[in-house]
C-alpha cells in the first residue's frame, strides 16, 4: 500500500513539473511583446556590463564587432534569417515533497546531492557532444561544431534561444534546442546533508565532488548559507583574465533539516557508488503537457 502511495505522489509531482516546463507556453511568453521588452532591456544591461570589462581587459579584435561566432566563420546555419529575440536561458528545477527530491533539468546547470559526504549527480549537463543530443540536432536540421551548436551555443537545451526553434515541421522537444527537460526523481533519508544547485561558471572549476567536499567543511564553522555561496564563488574566480573563472556564476545551497519522517517501507532506493546518476531518470514529453 505505501509502495502505491508513494508512486501515486511521484507520479502527480512528475506532471506539476512537467506543466512547470510547458515548452510552448514559455517559449511563446518569450517572443510576444512584453517578453521581448524584457529580454531587450536585460540584454542592454549585460552588454553595456560586457562592454565595459571587455575595454579594460584590451580593445575589440578584427572582426568581434561584426558579429563573427566563436569559430570565427560567417557560415550561416539552419533558421538564420530568424528575427526576433535571441536570448535564452538555462533552468535547475528542485522540489521537494515529503521525503521526495525531483529534479528537472533543461541546459547545463546541475544539480548536486551530498549523501554522507558524497557526490551524486540529479541532473545530466545537455551538451551537443552528447550522442542523442548531437542526434537530435542534426534531424532537426542543425549542425554541431566546435562543441557548440551551429557553431554558436554551448549547450543543446534552453528556454528561448528562438532562432533554433523554429523547424515548424517538428514538434517543440525535437526542435534543434528544446527546452524539454529530463526528471529525475529519489527517495531522500537521514544521510542527505544538503544539495548545490549552480550554473557551469561553477562546475567548469570544480566537479561535483570537489563542490561537495568544499561545501560540507565550511558548514562545519559558517552557518549563513550565503556566505558558503560567496566563498565557493571566490574559489572559482579566475586570479586573472581569460580561461576558467571568468565565466558568470550563480549558486544555491540547500541544507536538509533532518531527521527525514520516513515510512517504513521493505524497499529502500539506494544511490549508485559512482559519479553518475543516481535516481529514477525520465524525459517529458509533449504528451505531458496539458
């Protein structure tokens, strides 16, 4: 009967999250006209901050004013005569429901849980590199180079990011990126201590490990958990210009209260003793969506 119960809880908490990321309302606030308002403004703020930093390290090269991409090629891509909001984001969903941790994930932030001190992934970085990314990519029209897709983009999952959405033959989880996220569910117990939830300016400098053994000594003296934030961030910070460290960096730690009021159950959900994923992974789907 627990067993039931407990499936029933994932089971409503999986479709909460999954109409969370509904891919075609996200993306539709994200090209009307208030959405474009805000997108503008906020690409005029970091602009002007990365022009700013980008003056005092040394003065523009040949041709970075031009638009080039990173690979420095003017080839054009699928869907470039795209007009219209380019911006996009990445999105590290965590809930927690009784003693139920599900985690959504949709671009390169991660999502990390400290089990007794160690490590366990709950979410996968979507990087075109990976197989049934670079796969998706290509069927959808669009091309990996440089790691990056189209030659551009870093990851191969975001909210927005319009201009490699727009294959109107398929649908928005096969678009060249989509923001459909994968969910990944587990049972929490009395040996979580707390998780990291953090963009890749982080884990480009430290593994999930090294994050999870720098974090739990500083918890030991220093209880402010913005402080622990500030001094993971001061860590990674680059001592110079240029390579990691100079990436932007955004954070959140959750400490678990404990104890955990558990059911007894004759089943416990262990976790893998390796770095990789650690709990019941699934992909929604456009027939998730309401």
């Amino acid at each position: 009967m627990f067993s039931s119960a407990r499936d029933s809880e994932q089971g409503q908490l999986h479709i909460q999250v999954a109409e969370l990321f509904d891919l075609r309302k996200m993306d539709e606030m994200m090209c009307g006209q208030t959405g474009q308002r805000e997108l503008a403004s906020l690409m005029a703020e970091k602009d002007q901050a990365k022009n700013m930093i980008e003056g005092l390290i040394s003065p523009p090269k040949y041709g970075e004013s031009k638009g080039q991409t990173d690979g420095g090629s003017s080839e054009e891509g699928a869907n470039s005569d795209y007009r219209g909001p380019s911006a996009g984001s990445t999105a590290c969903v965590a809930i927690i429901q009784n003693v139920q941790l599900l985690v959504a994930n949709a671009g390169d932030s991660r999502c990390v849980l400290s089990r007794k001190g160690q490590a366990y992934d709950m979410s996968s970085d979507h990087k075109p590199d990976l197989q049934a990314e670079k796969e998706r990519i290509r069927n959808a029209g669009g091309y990996v180079r440089c790691g990056r897709v189209n030659g551009t983009l870093n990851m191969s999952r975001a909210i927005g990011d319009m201009e490699l959405k727009q294959n109107k033959s398929l649908p928005a989880e096969k678009q060249i990126v989509t923001a459909n996220p994968d969910i990944c569910t587990v049972e929490l117990c009395n040996d979580d201590d707390f998780l990291v939830l953090a963009c890749d300016g982080i884990w480009d400098c430290m593994s999930s490990q090294e994050v999870v053994d720098f974090v739990g000594k500083q918890l030991k003296h220093e209880n402010r958990l913005s402080a622990v934030c500030e001094t993971v961030m001061d860590k990674c910070l680059a001592p110079a210009t240029g390579g990691e460290g100079c990436d932007n960096m955004t954070m959140i730690l959750v400490q678990l209260k404990k104890p955990f009021k558990i059911a007894t159950s004759n089943e416990e959900q262990p976790l893998a003793s390796n770095q990789n994923s650690v709990c019941n992974r699934s992909t929604a789907t456009s027939n998730d969506m309401p």
